[in-house]
C-alpha cells in the first residue's frame, strides 16, 4: 500500500532551464515525508477534518523541540522527466521499503496531479533516515506504534537504472 | 473584499532561529499572488474543483512562455510576529489598494490557519507589480477582463508603522 | 563610508523568467548583512586573512547558541533593473542609517560585480533589525563596542522612488 | 586529481534542526559544478584573475541561452555529518568517475573549509548529468574540447557505504 501526498509546486522551485530545480526536488520528497510522517501540532490535531493527509501514519514526534531529530542518512533520486510549472498539487507516492531498529528506509515517485492524464511519473527516489535523541544525540529504536503504523505501506524498494560509475 | 489563500508552510522555510526566514515571508506572498491572479494551466482548469482559489481574479496569463511577465517593481514587509513550524496551510489576505495603467499595488496580511484560535497577524505587506510584454519588453496595460475581475477587492493599503530612517 | 560586501549568486536564485527571484532578493541582502556584521565562529577568525570582510564591523554574536538574535522588523525593497545570472560575485553596498536603542536601519544597494563596466545598479533595499536577548525575548541595547564599529558607517537613507497606494 | 571548490554557506540554508537541510545540500553540489564546468559570461572571464575556479575544466556553455542544457539524470548523497553554520566556505572537491557519451558522473566530497582542522568530510555525493541539445532535445555528444578538458580530473566513483533496501 502507498501514500498518495499531494504536495503543491511554488513558483520559485523552477529555476532558469524553466523546470523544477534538481536540488528542489527532494524539498517536494521532504514535504510529502514530513505530511505522512510527523505528528500534527495541535492546533493542526483540532483544525484537521477526517481526510488528513497521514491520519494513520503521521505519529512521529519529530517537530522543533520534540525528544526525536529524523536525521537523513542516505539519499538517491531518479530523474526521469522535467517538471514544469504547474498549479495543482503534484502526487508524491510514498512507501516503506525497510524497517530498521533505528532507521528506515522509504520510497517515492513524484506523479502528476491526481485526476490528469496521461499520468507521468517524473521521479523516483529513496531516503534512508535514522532517528536519533535529541537529549543523547545517539539512534533511537523505532517504538511499537509507530512500526504498527507504518507496516501496512511495506512494498519492496525501487530498482534504480541508472547509477553513476 | 479580500481573498483568503491557504499556502502550507515548508519545513525549509524556517531557518536555524526555528521560525520563518524573512526572505522566505516574501515567497509566501509570491505563492498566494499567483494562486490568486495567475490563469490557470489547462490541466489545473479542467481538475479544478467549484471552490478553486481565485476562482474569479486567476485571469492574468504570466505563466512561463504567456504573453505577459508580472514583474516585482517595490516590496514592503512589516513583520509582527516570528511565525513557527505548523501543518495547516497559513491564511494569506490579499487585496488590491491600486490600479494603475500597467501596474497594480497589492496588500497582504499573513494570517494564522483558518479557524485557528486566536488568530494571530504574523506580517502585513504590500506590493507592485508592473506588468510587462514578453515580446516588447515594455510595460503593457491592464485589460479591461483583468480590471473587472480585481476591482471588486480593492481596499485602502497598509499604513505601515515602522518605517526606517 | 559604505561596506562593499562580495555576494555569489547561485543558480537556483533565478526563476523561470531568467533572472533572480524578487524573494531571492533579500537573500543576498541577508548574506551581506550577516558577513558585515556577525562576529565570525573561531574556524573563521584563525583562518581569515587580513582583508576579511567585515574586520571592523563583525561584532554582534548573532550566531545559532549565542546570546543575540538579530530579528528583522521592517523590510522595503525597490528593484530597478532584473538580474540574470552571473558568476562573479555582486557587489553589495551595505550602510547604516539609523542607530536607536536596540534597533538599526540599513540600506543596501546591490551592483554590478566589481570591476564590471558599465556598473548597474539592480535594487536598493532598507531593512529594520532588533537585537532581541535569546533568554528573556526582548530587545536590548546596542553596546558601546557595537555603537562604536557600525557609527563610521552611518549615511543618509534611501529614498524610495516607488512606493505602494 | 580532484578539483576544490570553495562554496559559502548561506544563513538559510540551515533548516530548524539548526544545521544545513538534507535537500540545500544539493545546492552546495550544484555550486561547484556550476563553477567547475560551466564556461564563465563575458563579464566575469574579463574580471577573473588567474586563480580562476575551473581555470582549465570551465569549458561547458550551459548558460541560459546557451546551446547545450546539462540535465541531471541521477543523483546520491551520503550524509556523514550534519553541518553547523560557518562562515568559511566549505571546500567541495569534485571529481569525474565517468564520461560517457553524452553523459558524466561526477563524484563529491563536501569537506570543513580550507586550513580548517581537523578536516571533516560532511558528505558524499554522485550525479550523473546528461549534455542535451536545446533545440532537438535531445543528447549531445561530449565534444573533444571538453573531454580534454575533463580528462585529467577522472578518478574511481565514490562507494557508498549505505543504500536503501
């Protein structure tokens, strides 16, 4: 099962070639994460109706202040098409493709909105990230609810094509 | 009359002071702008729901490629309160306090989420834009469609209280 | 007297228009901002040469951890004439025009690189920042050493040629 | 042989965690390729003084206008380190672990800035870029003058020690 984000383009994710920025990218996988992943503030709890964005999945404490830092580790993209501007929200899909101890491992494709066709798939890509203490400074283990919530999004992981030499 | 746009803050939109980055206020207003005065691309048009945000003043076409470029002549911003980290998308006011021959002056408060109690007034600003023919590079007219569609949200600009020397 | 600060664009400053963004703007105001007046980390001030930007005016402790935090309060930019993209560094003109109790007014102009003729000015900008105490929230005074570095600095205001209705 | 490029942090490249986003670091590589391959504008070959980045390797017309688009096609970064504000510019060394036809893999290591010790190594990167013709769209082939140029700074492609599931 996947995670169907929709995370809008701003305008000054393009840069001059006309399309969205290669570095801009990940910013749109760091959105749709943090959407499915992190627990909602409180105002957000109260304001959010039903059909929230993660309403299972977003239990990770992880804001400015909150005892757990989620640290990248490792990064890999794909691109496969230039974005261009566009007004409606993109579809980021997400995924789990590993659990750790103290880490995990997810995937992406970044899709057309949801409802255009031809659907094109402009990216794929995956991030390994690692939980960590803020007090120690040291890799937390993935607790029982928060490995409850995100087990139901395990699919296997992206082949990758095409990697550098 | 004003519109209301919902923009969702970005994780990166806040800096090592754990809230928004001054500069990063102005992209807030940019974003609001172009979901409130940008026609939309054909794709938007044909998924877009009844309840679209500018629904009646997305008449400019400025997109990449259009006819016209809106460009950003003078900037104010007068900023009232450090905006934290939140998930719901901020309320961004915006109206019309000019328009001129080839130029518009907007206003804008940066509001709290919709509903959300108390609301607070993170920032107020205020803008002109010129707009310019691509081809010519000189400044063009408002057409009397863009007039019709932004005179209903015209109203007195921010006076702003803190000037500097 | 006027600071001349180095400023590199990069790539990404330029939107899909060609030219750096108008949010992106006060981005290289920021960076003039902070190498003309924040003290250098300890890295920096062994390995800085004589000519270091800033010698004589880099003493505020504005740092992430330090006691300061430089917090803007009112912003005003005027942007004359697009920038597209080049590899020298701008030259950003940077002075101050007004030194209260715990606030300052500077302005800016951001040129040409040096060296390069004709030289343009692109925007002329005015900012207003309070130095706020991290542990209590609020303002405090400029000290004698501050006073004492930033004075030489001190010119008349920008006057703005173009301000909003 | 490796290139060393020096890129300054900028104030808002550090996220709420206080230290440089997962996806800003990106940019970081963006920079020194940028410097490192494109062939500098008019202005700056003029202004330039022999110690010019990219004196030699700076051969590579990818400026907007330009013939040649280089677009990214894949991109990997392991992070090390988290990186704290610094004044200093970071030194990003830089190097060619493959020409391809119309494609190149470059490798990065993001390290502490020059003369600083001890040397940290904050991150590990690959992008592979593709050269494409603006006009067809489609792939260009590497022309001698670049191969020359590109040549000497070819070295073994970074292993990475950590890759998703």
């Amino acid at each position: 099962m996947r995670l169907n984000v929709p995370i809008r383009l701003r305008w000054s994710d393009l840069d001059a070639y006309g399309h969205v920025n290669n570095a801009e990218m990940l910013r749109l996988l760091e959105e749709a994460r943090i959407l499915a992943l992190w627990a909602p503030d409180e105002a957000a709890a109260r304001v959010d109706s039903g059909e929230a964005i993660g309403a299972s999945t977003a239990v990770l404490d992880s804001r400015p202040g909150a005892d757990t830092l989620s640290l990248m580790a490792h990064q890999e993209i794909e691109y496969l098409v230039p974005i261009p501007y566009q007004r409606q929200p993109l579809n980021v899909q997400l995924w789990v493709s590993g659990l750790g101890g103290a880490s995990m491992d997810l995937c992406y494709e970044v899709r057309s909105p949801a409802g255009v066709q031809p659907e094109v798939v402009y990216a794929r890509a995956a991030t390994t990230l690692v939980l960590v203490d803020r007090e120690s400074g040291r890799p937390r283990r993935i607790n029982e609810r928060e490995r409850a919530a995100w087990s139901p999004y395990v699919e296997p992981a992206i082949q990758f094509h095409r990697r550098g030499r």
